[in-house]
C-alpha cells in the first residue's frame, strides 16, 4: 500500500467504491486521514461497510463541511457530458476534486530513497489501443531482466494498493484517459503514447477533448523520456510540441509501417522487422514475425514502444528481443488459444471498436471471423476495407443482422450466440486459417464485460480441440 502524503488529520470525501475507491480509502486511512466515503450502489457500499469503514451521504447538505478534498474513481463524469452532482457541488464549493493517480504520484516518493543506490521510476502507458499490451509487455522485460517491477492502474491492481518503493524498482502504469483527465499531479520518468482513434467520445466532448485528456500527461508531466507513436497527426502533434527538434533524442518516436530514420532517435516495425535508430544510423533490429505472443502490425507497434520505453531505461536490445519471444500476451488480445489440425483460435475479445478490430483483422491472412454483440455508433462499416481476409463472418449479438447490412459481399452466417458460431466456424475452417474472435461491439447485450465473452470463447474452444 501507498500510504497518501499531505493529509494527515483531513478529512477527504471518496467517490466510487469500486476497486481504485477502496484502495483510496484504505490508503488515506493509513496515512491517518479521514475518509468520508459514498457510493450510489448499495452493493458497493456493503462491500465497504464490511471492511470496518462508515460511509458518509455526500448527497445530503452539509456533507462537503470541513472536507479538504473529494477524490473520484476515474469511472464517474466529472465535466462532460455532465458533472455528477456530487462532483458538481465540489466544484461549487472550490474543494479540490482529484483522483488516485494524482495521490499516487504526490505520495510514491518518500525520504527512504535518500538511501537508495538507484532512485525508482515510474513508466505510464496512455492511448487509445494497445496499452494494455504495451504495459504488461514493459512489465515483463524487466522480470526477465532481473529488474524490481509491478505493474498497476488501469490494468492489475489500483495504484494506491502496490507496495511501497524497492531500490531501483519500476513501476510500469496502463493510465486512461478518464484518470489522466483529472489527476492533479502526474510526474512519470517515463511516458508513452500508443496511438489515438475514436473512443469515450461523449466523456470528452469529442475528439479534442480526448486528445487533450491524453495530452496533459506529457504537457502537464513533463516526463524525462516520452515515446510517441506517430502514425496519427495527434502523435506526431504531441511529438513535435515535446521536441525542440528533430534530432531531440528526448523523444523517442514510434511506428508500425513508416521508416522514421531522420530523428535523434527512433523505433520503427516494418514488413515483421523492429529497427532502433540513433543520430541517422541503424544500432538494433529484432525479427518480429515469428514471436508467438505478438501477432500482427498492430502488437509490432506495442513492441516498438516497449523496446523504446526499455532502452530508455538502459537495457540491452539482445536482454529485450529474448523478453519479447517469451511473452505469451493478453487475455482476450490476440491469444491464442489452441490450434486442431492446422487452424488456429484467436480471442481478441477486447477488440470492442471498429479501429482495434481492424487491427486485429490485418494480423491474419485467411480468417474466419466471429463479429457481434452491442454495436457502437457507425456500426463497422468503416470494416470493408479490412475484410479481403475475411473468408467467412459468423455474426451474434444484438447487432448481428444490422452487421450483415454493412459487410459488404463478405459471405456470412447469423449464429446469435457464440456457441453456435465457434462450432460453424471451427466446422468450416481449413487449414491454415484462423478462427478469430474480433467482435467490433460492446459485450453488454449477452455478457457482463468483454472478459467473459472472451472466456466462453476461450472454453468453448477448449471443449473443441480437447
């Protein structure tokens, strides 16, 4: 635990008892602060009733009286498309409204690393694809690297619930762009941007509201190292507003399919090949393709920007590429699940929109693809372009007949559930193709998050092959 810095004898309202919330609570209570906490499920006030803490009605008049500041779990709207109330009444009232990623930050240094052979680092992965990824990737190079590590945020644990600091530990953080929106403190050594594309547009008021949400960890940050991917204009934008020139080696610019060979340094994939650059010469590569784990342009480009993020922290490319051929993946993000007689099945259940299925659809030749759920708004029309490798489409969910209006002459099946579909596709696939879970919809009309969707695929497979 990280016990929160500056509030001792305060009391502080806490927002959202989900797991970032009580990791909140318990956190300013170790550090002799008064949490007042509130949620509006009874469940998860239950929840919090049962691990000793008394909740406050922060709804009620008065209940902002001698509060020093409200922290919010990131999941809760605080300015568009409109404040929850009771963020709204803080902000009436001046009270500071911050989240746990700010705590974190003003709390991770302590005067213990005055003994500290090597100060600790803090890496945060932001952006719209691929951070997971990339920040359990960086995570696992420095295990295999002998390097003290955890890895928390919006992947793993709450960054309040991690341990304290080790001498020359680094902690890698997977941070959205709800936490990064709102957290007043945000210091990391270490920033990477992945890519951008259309995502929670409703909570940032559009595309530049979302851009600038990611932005402020690296304007407001000012990190030492930032690795940027720039194969949208926000990445290279971001890049060149970072750099005070091309040859600034404080930016470490990333790509997947763009030779970048005119930047101080640079980190490019292209045709299965990662390339380090420095001052216009070639000083690494690693062959790509046949690493299991990170199938695809898309995970090339999750490799550049943790090879990046890894040097900059002075590992060696040789330490880097052995890390890279012993990752195994994600859950639900390119795994691959089993292969009969020659297919593969591939669960990239987190392919929820129709960039990151795009992605996952040009990772493959000859697929047969598993589509469906809760479309999003625009449905996958912008999909056409990608199904050339589409064999065949076996359509469920919700959206499954308003799917099969906007693919085109891709041929198709409606199969409603998964079961139905996982037992065409796998009936009809021939070898060398892959049974690809790549849904382009939200799960919520038959699953509870994309994660059990992703696991009834993954054990349905498993039924199959044996």
């Amino acid at each position: 635990m990280i016990p929160v810095i500056g509030y001792t004898g305060a009391k502080l309202a806490v927002l959202g008892l989900g797991r970032s919330g009580l990791a909140t609570a318990r956190a300013l209570q170790a550090a002799g602060a008064e949490p007042l906490l509130w949620d509006d499920s009874p469940e998860s006030r239950a929840k919090a009733e049962a691990e000793g803490f008394t909740l406050t009605d922060l709804t009620r008049h008065g209940a902002f009286d001698g509060v020093a500041a409200l922290i919010t779990s990131p999941g809760i709207p605080h300015l568009y498309p409109h404040p929850n109330k009771i963020i709204g009444r803080a902000l009436e009232l001046g009270i500071p409204v911050d989240n746990d990623i700010g705590l974190f930050f003003r709390s991770y240094a302590t005067p213990e690393w005055d003994n500290f052979e090597t100060a600790p680092k803090v890496v945060t992965v932001t952006g719209s694809n691929g951070k997971s990824t990339t920040t359990a990737l960086i995570h696992h190079i420095l295990q295999v690297a002998g390097r003290p590590t955890q890895m928390a945020g919006n992947i793993g644990t709450g960054v309040l619930s991690i341990d304290p600091a080790r001498d020359g530990e680094v902690v890698v953080l997977e941070l959205s762009s709800y936490q990064t929106d709102l957290a007043r403190a945000l210091t990391p050594d270490i920033a990477v941007f992945t890519n951008l594309s259309p995502d929670h547009l409703d909570r940032h008021n559009g595309m530049g509201g979302y851009f600038a949400a990611k932005r402020r960890l690296f304007a407001e940050g000012g990190p030492d190292r930032a690795v940027v991917g720039v194969d949208e204009v926000e990445g290279q934008f971001l890049a060149n507003q970072l750099a005070e020139g091309p040859a600034d080696d404080r930016v470490i610019r990333v790509s997947s399919g763009t030779k970048l060979e005119g930047f101080g340094w640079s980190v490019f994939a292209r045709k299965g090949f990662l390339a380090e650059w420095r001052r216009g010469r070639q000083v690494a590569s690693i062959d790509l393709r046949e690493i299991a784990g990170l199938p695809g342009a898309h995970n090339h480009q999750n490799a550049c920007a943790a090879y990046a993020a890894c040097r900059s922290l002075g590992l060696a490319p040789k330490l880097i590429e052995q890390a890279l051929h012993s990752f195994a993946g994600l859950p639900h993000r390119s795994q691959l699940v089993g292969e009969r007689e020659g297919v593969r099945f591939v669960n990239d259940s987190k392919a929820t929109n129709v960039d990151s299925a795009a992605k996952a659809l040009q990772a493959f030749p000859k697929i047969r693809w598993i589509a469906g759920g809760l479309g999003k708004e625009g449905g996958i029309a912008g999909l056409v372009p990608y199904l050339s490798s589409v064999e065949k489409a076996y359509l469920i969910g919700h959206s499954a007949r308003d799917f099969a209006l906007q693919i085109g002459e891709t041929p198709h099946e409606i199969c409603e559930t998964m079961e139905r579909a996982v037992a065409r596709a796998a009936a009809e696939a021939q070898p060398g193709e892959v049974v690809l879970l790549a849904p382009a919809a939200a799960s919520f009309d038959q699953y509870p998050n994309f994660e059990k969707r992703g696991e009834d695929f993954t054990a349905l497979v498993r039924a199959l092959i044996g």
